[in-house]
C-alpha cells in the first residue's frame, strides 16, 4: 500500500523547520509491505527517504521513538 495522496500534499508545502512525523508501523505498510516492522527493514527506511526526496524532504528514522520524520531542510542554520 503507497503512501496515501494526502501525505503527498504534506510533503509539497510544509513550512520549514516543520515535520511530518510517521509511526514505524505506517512506514513499513507503505514503503515495504511485509517486510517487518520491529525495527523497520532497511528497505523500508531506504523508500522512505526516496520518496521524501520527491518533494526535497529529508528523512530520518528514530528507533527510539519508533517513527520516521520527514522535513524540509533548511541551509545556514
């Protein structure tokens, strides 16, 4: 299951320094179905950050609190 079209739209106009913050369990169900979510696999978390890159967001996944956060980077600060 992709991403929903909403997430699209998110990830098209955040405001700088703003995050979309998104639980392991999404992660795995949208960039790689079935591949386990316990962490998530490394193929899910490399999707994920291909598909922020779609909309020049960066990614990154925090294990400790279990989700990824997509946000869009900001030079000079």
């Amino acid at each position: 299951m992709p991403p929903p079209r909403e997430m699209d739209a998110v990830l098209s106009s955040p405001p700088l320094r703003v995050g979309a913050y998104v639980p392991d369990d999404l992660l795995e169900d949208w960039f790689a179905p079935g591949t386990g979510m316990n962490p998530p696999s490394e193929a899910a978390l490399e999707e994920a950050g291909s598909y922020g890159r779609l909309f020049e967001c960066e990614f990154k996944h925090y294990p400790e609190r279990k989700e990824g956060v997509f946000w869009k980077w900001v030079p000079a600060i």
